[in-house]
C-alpha cells in the first residue's frame, strides 16, 4: 500500500519538469530578430516596360503591379472540398507582374506578363502554363511581351486592343448607371455607341489611327452620327459624318 504515495510523487515530479521544460522551450532566448530590409518592388526591365504600358493605356485602364494570382481567382462554388484545397495551393503562391483595370470600378480587364530569359527554363515554362490556364479558366486574357530594349507604344496599344474594350469617348467611363443617367464624368456632347457597333472609317487626320463611328445620345450632337478617334484619350479628334 506504500506504493502508492510514492507513485503519486513521481506522477506529480514529472508533470513539475514537463511544465518546467515547456516554458524553457517557450521564452524567448532575447530579442527578436528581423533580418528584413528594403527591395525594389519592380526590376529595371519592369519598371521600363511598366512606364510604356502607362503610355499605352492612359486615361483607358489603370495599372497596377506586382498582384498575386491568388488575388484575381477563387475556386468555383461547387467544387468538391478534396479538390478546393489543392486548387487554392496551385496558385497561392504565384504573382503576376501587370493587372489592367478599369478605372471606374477597378475591374479586372486583362493580365500583362513581361517575360525575359528567365522564362525559358522548363520549371519557368510548367509555371507559366499553369498561369494561363488558370487565368483562362476564370475568363481573364493574359498577354506576354518579351523583354527587350525599346518598345512602341503604339505596338503595345494595339495588342491591348484585342484584350480590352474600346475606351468610351471624350471623358465618358465605363461605370454602369441602373437608373438611366448618364455615366459620371460624360461629356452630353458624345456618348459611346455599342462595341459591336464601333467599325473602322478610315483614319485619324491628326494621328493615323482608325477612325470609328459613335452615336451622339445628348448635347448638341444628340442622334447625329459622328467619327471619333479610336486612339482617345491620346487623340480627341471627332470628325462630323
């Protein structure tokens, strides 16, 4: 019988040490440390290529950098529980270098990736590929300009064309209005006409860019048919019909 006090004894020392030996583990030994300084959120190439993607997209779409992948995508609502894990992990740690916005409502319109030599490593090509199938899963374009020294605006211009809609016209934004006004910031004098209605006309006399047709809604121009410069907000020409 007198073994058990000395086994409750032994159970009550070693439950002492255990607790003892945890909060050992748990202070800390000092300050703590944090090795962290600064670095440039864009390499050189990036931000060169970001000042002429600027240039390109002025006053049409907002620019933004630097965005995690994670940020523009979610798995699909009904997707099984075993499978949303693994999806989340494919691109949780993945960014891509440019994100085009509208600017009325910062939108998602299209991706823009900047590719050097660094991209033509098979691992780089695997990563790559999972980008743009993942981004064309979810509907949102993606186009890659290679590095170089020198780029044109107006080839940059023109490649985003394919990827964006048209930018409405002298002043007007993209903001959808459910009540029948006009969008805010329009100019009365010129409303854009439907994307589907916008062809080319010629060119611009000012900047030789195409000219399309767009249908006055209020002002002066209301229901007359006018050419304006596709290239706004660049160029501002409009061309009576």
């Amino acid at each position: 019988m007198d073994f058990l006090p000395l086994l409750f004894v032994i159970v009550v020392g070693a439950v002492l040490v255990l607790v003892f030996m945890t909060g050992r583990r748990r202070a800390p030994a000092g300050p703590i440390v944090v090795p962290y300084e600064r670095r440039p959120l864009f390499t050189a190439a990036e931000r060169s290529f970001m000042g002429v993607l600027d240039q390109a997209t002025a006053g049409h779409l907002r620019v933004l950098g630097k965005i995690r992948l994670f940020d523009l995508l979610k798995v699909r609502t009904g997707t099984p529980a075993s499978e949303q894990r693994s999806a989340m992990n494919r691109v949780i740690q993945k960014h891509v270098d440019f994100v085009l916005c509208s600017p009325a409502d910062l939108r998602v319109v299209a991706v823009v990736e900047l590719d050097d030599a660094s991209h033509d490593t098979p691992k780089a090509r695997a990563r790559d590929e999972l980008v743009d199938r993942a981004l064309a899963a979810a509907g949102i374009p993606i186009h890659r300009f290679s590095a170089r020294q020198a780029y044109s605006v107006q080839e940059i211009r023109q490649v985003l064309a394919s990827l964006t809609p048209a930018p409405p016209p002298d002043g007007a934004t993209s903001r959808p209005r459910g009540d029948g006004a006009a969008p805010l910031g329009v100019d009365p004098a010129a409303v854009a006409a439907p994307a589907a209605d916008l062809a080319p006309l010629g060119s611009c006399p000012k900047c030789g860019r195409p000219l399309v047709e767009r249908i006055g809604k209020r002002g002066p121009r209301q229901g007359t048919t006018f050419l304006g410069c596709s290239g706004y907000p660049d160029c501002r020409t409009i061309i009576d019909a």
